[in-house]
C-alpha cells in the first residue's frame, strides 16, 4: 500500500508537467516587423557556416560571428583569424579589383553573404549613427539605396546605415596610412556636416500628371554631404501678380518623368526632380520659383531655399529628336552614338577595347536601344568574342548627364549602370589619354630603404593630374602598396610629394614605399594615370613586373 501512495502522486506530478509542456507550445505573439527606408537593403539571414579565412593566402575573410555597429569591432578581425587580421577597406577591395581585373574569387570568398562591415579610407563611420557596409547588387542598384561608391557598375555597393547585424570582412595585411588627425575611435567619427547644406537649382519643362496637363518640372542637384528629406514649394506667377502654387512635401524626390508623390530623400551628390502643378497658363508667363530643401521631414532641420525664374512656352519634358546621340564619357568609359551605331570604349588588358554595336531599333519614349553586336576591337586589332551579339541599352538622361545600363536581357535598369556626362566635340583633346611604363629601380626615401620607382612617358596630348599605384608581391601572394596621389610625379630619384601634372609628352617617375622584401621577390605594380585630380576624368592604366635586387 505504501507503493502505491507512493506512485499516484509521481502520476499526477507527470500529467502537471506535460500539461505545462503542451500549453508552452501555443504560438507566441509576433514580434512587430520594420520595413526600413529605401536608403538600405535589408541583411539576409546568416547562419554560421564554416569559413576558410585566407585559406589559400587570399586576403579576405568574413567572421563567423554578425556584429552591430555599436559593438567593439576594432580588433574583432585579429581575434577572429590571427593578429595579421584587420578590417577590410573599402579601398582594399577596389584595389583588389583593379590589380585582378576580376570579383571572382572575392565573391567566392562570401561564400553566398550579400553583406558585410567594414570601413572607407580609414573610417568606420559616414555620420555619427550610419556604419559603412558593403553590399553585392550585381549591377542591379534596388531604388533609392544610397550608394557611396561602387565597383564593376554595382557590382558591389558601399553603403550606410544604423541598426546593424552582419559579418565583418577582414583582410590580410597591414593597416592603411591615415591622416595624422584622423582618429580611430568611433565616437570622434564623423558628426553633424559643420558646413550647411546646398543644391542647385534649374527649370527643366513641363509634363501632365494625371488629368492635369502642366505640373513644372525643376532638376535639384545635392551639392553637399547632407541627405535632404523633405521640401516647400512657391511658385509665383510674375505676368499676372498672382501665386500659382505653395506646399510642403515629405516625399518630393522624383525620378525623370515621374510625377509627385516621388522618394522621401536627396542623397548626397545626386540629382532628383521636384513637379509642381501650374494648372493653365498662357503661352509667355512669367514665373519665378522659390524651392527650399531641408534635411528632415515637415520642412524641418537645416533648410536651404533656391529661387529660379522661367518662362511658360508648352515644351514638354524630354522633347528631342534623338537625346542620346553624342559622345558621352565618365573617368573610364566613352560611349559615341550616332542615330545608327554605338561605339563603347574602355581599357582592358593593358589597352583599349572598343566594341562596336548596330542600332536596330530604339524608343525615345521608353528610352530603350536595341543594339547587335558586330565587332570588337582589342588595341587596334579585331579579336573574336563569345559573347551574345543581341544586347539591350536601357537609359535616362537628365541635362548633359545620362544614366546608362547595357544587358543581354531586355530591359535592363538603367539606375544599375553608370553615370556619363555629355561632351562637346569641339573641346575634346585630340586622341585618347595614353601613356608608357617602365620599371626603373628602388631607392630609398627618408627613413625608408626601398621606394620602387617607375618611368611614366606621357604618350598622348592630354595632361594627367593625379595617379594611383598598386604593388603586389606575387613571390609571397600579398599587397605590399596601395594609394593615389595628386603630386605623384617626381624627378628622377625624387620622393613623393612631387609635381601635380604630367604635361603631354614628358616624362616623370611614381615611386612608393615596399618597406624590405627579400632578394629576388617579384612583384607586380598597376599604376593608373588620370586627367584630373581625385583620380577623375580620363582614366588609363598599365602593369609591369620586377623583381626587386637589394
């Protein structure tokens, strides 16, 4: 009997505990979801996957573990992978694509993650909550995502934001030269812009929107680092003494030929529309209109107003036969249209290509070009090419700027591709930018013993203002140099800092530090020459190995 009495209570004890168990199961209230501004892409979910950090001597790595922004991350990286680990650069992935010519084996090296933390020239921070990340878009930029810079067309894409959860990418090698003022603590990194915010400002035409057949179109340009958020309005019509329009706007941003309501933000450096409605005016009015652009929402914040004055004539946004037919360059690439053909232009394997296309069709409206492949041209020299010759041009044009993206598929985004800025036949230099490269030796410079110096003969009738130099030790498989220089052209034997520009014909020497390889390393420089500071403007490149003898 006492086994009994025992065993009924242990009974009762068990059915309590499975009756817990069983309520424990119903379903939790769901936690809220966030959909964040257009201004940021969402991270994937991450799992810990193994990773081979550097496996191989390859320089990148991401940590297994996510990190927010806030979190001590500065020597995450050494104590994830080894002490020769730091926190990838921006500019370290630059440089490795310039140097390889390819994102193959850096994309491989994500092993499938879309996203990672890392800093820009030294920085963690772009303002004092908005952390530098990374992001892979293969060419395809999602709408209203704020991109600092980007490689290989939006291939991948530098990035901001708060509220972050992702891996940091590492890299193998030593840290970058800063400035001396340049702090590394985050909370000294970028704050509020001291300087106010600015844009410029210019009428642009006329479009309907919706049942009303005239809505002013005005282009505003981001001439600052601030991000503008929301707008107001007057338009006063100056003929009849009369205001027309007056509002404020929280989501003014517009798109070439779209109409109000458009995006909630004015990136740094971009340009956007604003419409507003005119209703029916006589042909000849007078107008002048006063736009004031503010760095938050409600027309609050730091504000900044812009007056222009045009005149009503009915000319419809866009109105021409064939806008893109010209010659439009950035700091790489040269398009040339004629009403028949496209001739893309741009270096490849240590010269230019150049593919010529045949326009079969295109739509002025839609602003889309087919085109058929029929030649490329390698250095002067026909060369064969497996590629499909059927491709598909998408574009937008705002003034003499033009956005533009060619795809095998119809129709490619055109806010994927680059920008191009329209130019004037009758200014152009004659012939393209060009130069020769030889390797000259090492000598020291200062305190260091080997600086590797290099002959560049500008070979063109263009002036080059600013170069950079990449040097890579092929023996050990590292990076050994990475930098740009506005005075980077030195007599010879000279150190830098040295002249500014690289006048047609002449020649200099680029020299950079590579501290004291062994006897016999070889080495491998790329060094890119430009025709205006900040490596801007027309841009050309050679490579030349050496081996370094003490």
């Amino acid at each position: 009997m006492k086994r009994s009495t025992i065993i009924y209570p242990l009974l009762a004890l068990s059915i309590a505990v499975l009756a817990c168990q069983v309520l424990s199961t119903a379903d939790p209230t769901p936690l809220p979801t966030y959909t964040p501004p257009p201004t940021y892409t969402p991270y994937p979910t991450l799992t810990p996957e193994s990773q081979s950090a550097g496996a191989g001597g390859f320089p990148f790595a991401l940590t297994i573990k996510t990190f927010s922004e806030t979190d001590e991350i500065e020597d995450a990286c050494g104590e994830a992978l080894g002490s020769e680990w730091r926190l990838a650069d921006w500019l370290d992935i630059q440089d490795f694509y310039q140097t390889e010519g390819s994102l193959d084996a850096f994309i491989a090296a994500l092993e499938g993650h879309t996203s990672f933390m890392l800093s820009f020239e030294g920085e963690r921070w772009y303002s004092e909550q908005r952390h530098y990340f990374g992001e892979v878009h293969e060419h395809d930029l999602p709408d209203g995502w704020l991109s600092h810079a980007d490689i290989d067309e939006h291939y991948i894409d530098l990035g901001s934001w708060s509220g972050l959860d992702a891996p940091l990418l590492c890299f193998l090698g030593e840290e970058r030269v800063q400035a001396e003022d340049q702090e590394a603590d985050s909370s000294e990194a970028n704050t509020t812009p001291e300087t106010p915010p600015t844009f410029e400002l210019s009428f642009y035409g006329t479009q309907p929107c919706g049942e009303w057949p005239n809505y002013a179109v005005f282009e505003v340009e981001s001439t600052s680092i601030w991000i503008l958020q929301s707008s107001f309005i007057e338009i006063f019509d100056n003929t009849n003494n009369q205001s027309v329009y007056s509002g404020g706007n929280d989501r003014p941003f517009l798109k070439e030929g779209n109409c109000p309501p458009g995006d909630t933000i004015l990136p740094p450096f971009n340009t956007r529309f604003i419409a507003a409605n005119i209703k029916e005016p006589e042909q000849g009015t007078e107008f002048e209109a006063a736009i004031t652009l503010c760095t938050e929402d409600s027309q609050e914040g730091e504000c900044v107003t812009e007056i222009t004055s045009f005149v009503f004539d009915d000319q419809a946004v866009g109105e021409s036969e064939l806008p893109f037919v010209g010659i439009w360059k950035n700091s790489i690439v040269s398009l040339e249209f004629t009403e028949t053909e496209l001739i893309h232009r741009f270096p490849y394997e240590d010269g230019l290509r150049e593919i010529f296309y045949e326009i079969i069709s295109y739509d002025v409206g839609a602003k889309h070009i087919d085109l058929l492949k029929n030649r490329v041209l390698q250095g002067g020299q026909e060369v064969d090419f497996d590629l499909p010759a059927e491709r598909f041009l998408s574009y937008t044009i705002t003034g003499d700027e033009m956005q533009m993206f060619i795809g095998p598929n119809p129709y490619p985004n055109a806010g994927g591709g680059q920008k191009y800025t329209r130019v004037d036949e009758g200014s152009q230099p004659a012939g393209e930018p060009s130069f020769e490269l030889e390797f000259a030796g090492t000598h020291p410079c200062g305190n260091w013993p080997n600086y590797a110096a290099f002959w560049v003969e500008n070979t063109s009738q263009q002036t080059f203002e600013s170069v950079s130099l990449n040097i890579r030790d092929i023996t050990n498989d590292t990076n050994v140099y990475g930098g740009s220089n506005d005075r980077g052209f030195v007599e010879e034997g000279g150190c830098p800092p040295g002249d500014s520009t690289l006048p047609p014909n002449s020649t200099a020497q680029v020299a950079a530090n590579i501290r004291e390889p062994e006897p016999g390393t070889e080495l491998e420089a790329t060094i890119k020459l430009c025709t205006q500071d900040d490596l801007e403007g027309e841009c050309v490149w050679h490579k030349v190995k050496f081996t370094f003898e003490e």
